[in-house]
C-alpha cells in the first residue's frame, strides 16, 4: 500500500469516527421511539469539524441513514465506500493522462489551465472530450505532482508583524454577540463590527449591529475616523460586506489601502481575534439583563468597557504599556477629517425620473425638481436614515436635495412651477384659482 493510499484509508476511518460520534448516544434508542426526530434535529443545527470537507452541518436525515447502516453492518458500515475505478482518471483516456503527466513532470510550474491549453493546442485530444480543470487537477494529485518540490515558497511561512506607528494598519472583522430586544419586545442576534489599530491594539471604535453588511459595517469605520483620523491601510476579512463595491470606493475616495485576506487564512488578523476572546472573557459574562434591553443600552456598555478597562490595560504585546498611552505616543501623523467625511460614506444609486417627478428608492418615493422629468439622477443617500432628504447629482454636480413625496401637501401647489413649494393655505381652505382640471381621474395631479 503507498502513501496515498495510506492517507485514503486514515481520512475514511476519521470519517466512520466521525459519523460514530454524531450518532454513538442514540444507538440504544429503540427503533421507532418518539424523540429520535428532535434530537436529530438539534444537531443538524449545530457546526461541526468534518474530516475531508469545508462542510460545517450534517442533515437530519443523513443521520438518520448512518444509524441505520450502524445497526446493519456495525462500524464499517460507516466506512466511505470505495470507487471501484479509485485511482484511475475516469474521464481523461490512460494516453492522454501520461501525456499530462508528463508534460508537468517536465516542467512543474505548468498549471492546471496551462496544461489544458497545451493539450488542446497538441492536436491529441480525441474530438469531443473536454478536460476538465478539476479532473486534471485530481489525476496530477494522485501522482504527487501538485505537492511543492523542497525549497520552493511555501504558504505555511506566516511571519508575526506589527506596525510602529498608529494610523499605519487598521484591522477589522465581525463577532457573533448576544441576542437584544428590539423595540422593547422580539429579540434580535447581533454582531460586534470592530477595528483595532495594528501598532497600539487601540480600538478606533466597535459596535454592536442587527447585522454584519457593509450598511452596518460603513457607520462604524466612519466613527473610527472621525475618533482616531484616517487610517493609511484597512485588514478586513474575504467576506461578502468586506467586498463590496461601496466599501472600495469609499476607500479609494479616503486614500485607505484596502487588504483582504486569504481565504481560510485567518491567521493575518491574530490581533483581532485575540481582542474578540477578550470581549468574550471579560465583558460578556459581566452583563446583566438590563444590558440587553436594547442595542443602544448594549453599545452603551461596551464602550464604557472598552474606554475605561480595555484601553487602560496593560497589554503584553506592548511591551506592558497601555493602548491608550502607545496611542499618545505614536499618533502624531494620524489626519484628522472634517465635515465631509459623511457625504463619502452616503450610497449612491441611479434612477430615472417619471413623469410625475417622482424617483423610488427602496420603497421610499422621494419628489425631485420637475426639469429633471426624464432625466436619469444618481441619488446620494444613508441606507440607516431613508426618508430624510437625499441628495440628487446629475451630470457630475449636486442639482438640490429631494424630499419624500407629500401627496396631500401637493393638493395646494399651483402647477407649472419647477420646485415643490411650502404651504401657507390652511389644509380645509385650497388655494384661490385651484380648478378640478388640476387634478387627473385617478384624484393625483
């Protein structure tokens, strides 16, 4: 038996274990019991490690299956079934895949896609047959080819780093957090959004959010600066909120290097993760049912926490010294923003005006000048404050700010005129030359 095989066996026999451990207490349940389904059910909801796979859950029903093999066949039942054709390349003819091999035995910085493209350039591909880049990928693994030859860069060389000055790297990540009432009555999961800074461990500003989406996520790095400065590099995570387009043109728009990181890589964002095992060790188990009563109360709490305890700490990767004083100490070049950080952060979107003058924006109709009829505006606006005025650009410049459509108010405005007007008419009185002609059959304008 080689090593792969080796290696094949011990990842079936983890499995079976696996499968085992997820079922071993319900073994001596009696077939047909009342309950099995809901215990089932509890643990299909949870996450777990499962050997060979990214998977994090395992379906009631699988295991429902797996304790039905236990109890045919006994722990090998649990065992991977074996392919019958297992190390041969199924869908690559035995000519072709000497060829491949060979080609990346030669040379092996040949990738996957290199490879295809010089076999299809070869000629020697039977009509029909397409390489597939997973397939091709699985046949060189089982050969050894794609493991690294002694000496070249390895992604296991993870080096400890940190900045000397504050302001140089900002990291960012989100926590799972406890669960508020929302609105006095139905409880919400949150989500603690924070930064820290890379040289002090100073955290520029956290939060706890209803949830981890670049709309939850903008607000906080927003009051991160308008605390801290600008920061000149932001670390986040490879996640959805951190990839979003809005967050790399507010970066761009700031001058902030925006890193992501690898995927299943999370050890670059150590310093974050160590300040989140402090929020879980030191703050959550202190609070008291009071705290959840809101999120509001619950950012309260934090941040008094993190003002009064955590910035005052001494923090052994400091060297002892405290964040807040490696702060004062090294914070000299951190550029200070003003006023217009908030229109950076706004959203934009593009909608055409109707003929009514009237734009929708995420259900909100908003009532924009009357010379813009036709025209497509982009509307600059905070997802958290829909309904307040939004600013409306054309062509490159700000043309006013729109306000949320009063139907009734336009009951009383004379016709023909560009801007909205405010009413002076008492609402019982209409205007003196208002005429049934102004107002269509639908009873609008």
């Amino acid at each position: 038996m080689n090593h792969d095989e080796n290696d094949n066996a011990r990842l079936r026999e983890q499995i079976a274990l696996f499968r085992y451990g997820l079922i071993a207490d319900l073994l001596h349940l009696p077939e047909g019991k009342n309950g099995l389904y809901k215990k089932l059910t509890e643990k299909a909801e949870r996450d777990y490690e499962i050997p060979g796979t990214l998977r994090r859950h395992v379906a009631a029903e699988t295991m429902r299956d797996w304790l039905g093999l236990y109890r045919k066949g006994g722990f090998d039942a649990l065992l991977p079934k074996v392919r019958r054709d297992s190390g041969q390349a199924r869908a690559i003819p035995q000519e072709i895949a000497d060829q491949l091999l060979c080609w990346k035995d030669e040379n092996r910085a040949l990738t996957v896609p290199l490879l295809i493209a010089k076999a299809e350039a070869s000629g020697a591909l039977p009509e029909g047959l397409e390489l597939a880049p997973a397939t091709v990928h699985r046949l060189l693994s089982r050969h050894g080819l794609m493991k690294k030859e002694p000496g070249e860069p390895t992604g296991n060389d993870r080096r400890r780093f940190a900045f000397d000055k504050a302001g140089e790297l900002w990291m960012s990540d989100a926590m799972h957090g406890p669960s508020v009432l929302v609105e006095g009555k139905k409880k919400r999961k949150t989500y603690l959004l924070a930064l820290i800074d890379d040289a002090t461990r100073l955290v520029p500003y956290a939060a706890f959010a209803l949830s981890e989406n670049t709309a939850a996520f903008l607000p906080v790095l927003e009051q991160a600066i308008r605390r801290r400065g600008l920061c000149k590099r932001l670390y986040v995570d490879n996640g959805a909120a951190y990839r979003s387009h809005h967050l790399g043109l507010v970066c761009a728009k700031l001058g902030v290097t925006l890193i992501h990181a690898r995927p299943y890589l999370p050890q670059g964002k150590g310093k974050i993760e160590r300040y989140f095992r402090t929020v879980r060790m030191q703050l959550l188990p202190v609070l008291g049912e009071g705290d959840f009563k809101s999120l509001e109360t619950l950012n309260r709490r934090l941040w008094a926490w993190i003002e009064g305890e955590y910035h005052q700490a001494p923090h052994k990767g400091l060297d002892g010294e405290t964040p807040a004083d490696r702060w004062a100490r090294s914070s000299d070049e951190c550029k200070m923003m003003g006023a217009e950080l908030s229109d950076l952060f706004l959203f934009e979107q593009n909608r055409r005006v109707q003929k009514d003058r009237t734009v929708s924006l995420r259900g909100v109709i908003y009532e924009v000048d009357a010379a813009l009829v036709g025209e497509t505006v982009t509307l600059r606006f905070d997802p958290a404050r829909l309904g307040r005025p939004i600013q409306v650009w054309h062509r490159g410049h700000q043309v006013h700010e729109a306000k949320r459509l009063d139907a009734y108010a336009n009951c009383f405005v004379q016709r023909g005129r560009s801007n909205v007007l405010s009413i002076s008419t008492p609402p019982d009185a209409p205007p003196a030359g208002l005429r049934l002609r102004d107002f269509d059959k639908k009873g609008g304008r």
